[in-house]
C-alpha cells in the first residue's frame, strides 16, 4: 500500500492512460449499470428489488475480491510481489486526485473567480453551484476533501493493507456500488439498500482513523478533537462526520448545513455550528492537513511493513 501511495502521489492516473484504456472504475461502473439495467425492474415488488440488489452487490463484491485474489495468487513472493501488488493497487488509491481537485477549486477562489470555482466545484460535489457563494464553495471543497480522504484513500489503503489485492478490488467494488447505486432514489430506494448498508460497515473504521489521523496533525487539535467528538454523530451519513467533524474543528469553521440539490433545499444540521463560514485560504489549509495525513498513514504502514 506504500508502493501505491507514492506511485499516485506521484504520477496520479494520467490523463493519457484514461484515453486509452479508462480506469478500474469505470469498468466497474459498467458491470454495475449493467447489472442494474437487468436485475432492477420497476416492475417488480419493492422486496424483490431489494434482494435483487443484494444479490447484485454480492456478485460484484465476490468477482472483484476474487479477481484480486487470483492476481496475487500467481506473483512471486519478497519484493517483487510487493511492487507488483502495489502497481495494480495504484488506480484504486486516488490522493493525488483527491488533492488536485480541490486545489482547483482554491486557485480561483482565492483570485475572486466565483464562476470558475463554481465550475471547479461542480465537479466533486452534488449540490447546485449557482446557489453557491464564497462561503458555499469553500465549504463544499472541504467537506469533499474531508469526507474523500476516508472513501478515496484511507479505506482503500485499509482494506488493502489487511488483505492485499482482494481487500482494495473489493472494497473499491463496495465504494463504487455505493456511489452508484446506494442513494435514496425512487429507482434504487430498494435496489440499492444493500450497496448502502455495505459501504457503511466497510467505511465504519477508515472514517474514524481519518478523522483521528485530522485531529493528530491540525494545529487546533483540542479544537478538532472536541468538534469531532460532539459532531460527527450529527451528520446525516454514520460515517462521514467523522473526518468532516474533525476537518471543521481543526480549521475553526462551520461545516455541512443547508444546501440545496436539483431545485429542492436539505437542511443538514451544521457542524462546528457557532463558528465562522470558511474562506479560500481554508481550503490551503485542508489541503495541508490532509497532506500530513496522507503522509503519516504512509509512514506508519512503513513502520508497520519493517517490523
């Protein structure tokens, strides 16, 4: 999982090799849709579709397990084995990607470019950007950063430290479900019952690590401690008030909140609820938290690896 953190952090997922030949997602994106186009019939009773998405999920969890699993069945044992399974795991560890999206959003916020920002924003969150101001954006880039650090890198990481090739292929397999299929939509309420509830038990331990690895390396770590403690139960995910809670508290900003998606306003309980809106400079903070964080999970698998 070393191997993998530095290859992306190095060399991310260029954009070259996605024209040719996409990403593990995306091939994963069309095994799902495919599966979710056969086996979700509006047609069918609500616990036929329910155990039809269970079973899908199962399917898609078990193929990508079992794919790792023969992969690094047939390598060599010592260190070839090690760079090799941290090469094929390199696509499913997306912190330079993570970081590289919401730098994007920073640069022209702090220039005064709301249009660009909202642009840059758009692309990492669902909300409405034209309802978004500076406060808006920037608080939307660091939720994302916060709620990602776990999703994107942390669990994957995790997982993959734990059990190698088959645990980051299946849970990139729960994550991606869960992304496409595990939201409160009248097509998936059912369907994508079991994605959802998957992806919390999978996310359960990577959310706290992250939110604790955020306490550890903010300069207000009292701050992010108590705001994470007192807050992360309050957000409407078991989950992502973890790093979100931490993030909040460790920038002194208030996060989450009312926002509105597809025309319709949801009000989502504040985090940190008292403390002042973040700005464009707090999103170069995020960044160097979650930096430091990205860089002592590397160094305590390091350790790990070498004892």
């Amino acid at each position: 999982m070393v191997v993998a953190m530095a290859v992306d952090a190095l060399l991310g997922w260029p954009s070259w090799l996605f024209a040719r030949i996409g990403h593990p997602v995306t091939w994963l994106g069309r095994l799902i849709a495919a599966i979710d186009t056969a086996w979700n019939r509006a047609s069918d009773p609500p616990a036929w579709r329910r155990a039809a998405g269970v079973a899908g999920a199962l399917v898609v969890i078990a193929l990508s397990g079992a794919l790792g699993w023969i992969i690094q069945s047939v390598l060599s044992l010592g260190w070839i084995e090690i760079v090799l399974v941290g090469i094929l795991a390199w696509p499913l560890v997306a912190l330079r990607s993570l970081h590289d999206h919401v730098a994007a959003v920073a640069k022209p916020l702090s220039a005064g470019n709301i249009a660009t920002a909202r642009a840059a924003v758009s692309r990492i969150v669902g909300r409405d950007p034209t309802a978004l101001d500076e406060a808006g954006i920037a608080r939307a880039a660091i939720e994302s950063l916060a709620e990602n650090a776990s999703d994107a890198v942390v669990a994957p990481v995790f997982w993959g430290a734990l059990f190698g090739l088959p645990g980051i292929f299946g849970y990139k397999a729960i994550n991606t479900l869960d992304s496409m299929i595990g939201h409160r939509s009248e097509r998936h309420e059912a369907f994508g019952w079991a994605a959802a509830r998957i992806d919390d038990v999978a996310n359960f331990i990577p959310a706290r690590l992250t939110g604790f690895l955020f306490v550890l390396l903010a300069q207000r770590r009292s701050e992010a401690l108590s705001c994470m403690t007192r807050n992360a139960r309050r957000h409407r995910s078991p989950n992502a008030g973890w790093p979100e809670a931490a993030m909040a508290g460790a920038l002194g900003v208030r996060l989450s909140g009312p926002r509105i998606y597809h025309g319709s306003v949801t009000n989502e309980p504040w985090l940190n609820e008292g403390a002042r809106d973040p700005r464009a400079a707090d999103i170069g903070e995020a960044l160097a938290v979650y930096r430091r964080a990205v860089l002592l999970l590397a160094g305590l698998l390091a350790v790990l690896a070498l004892t």
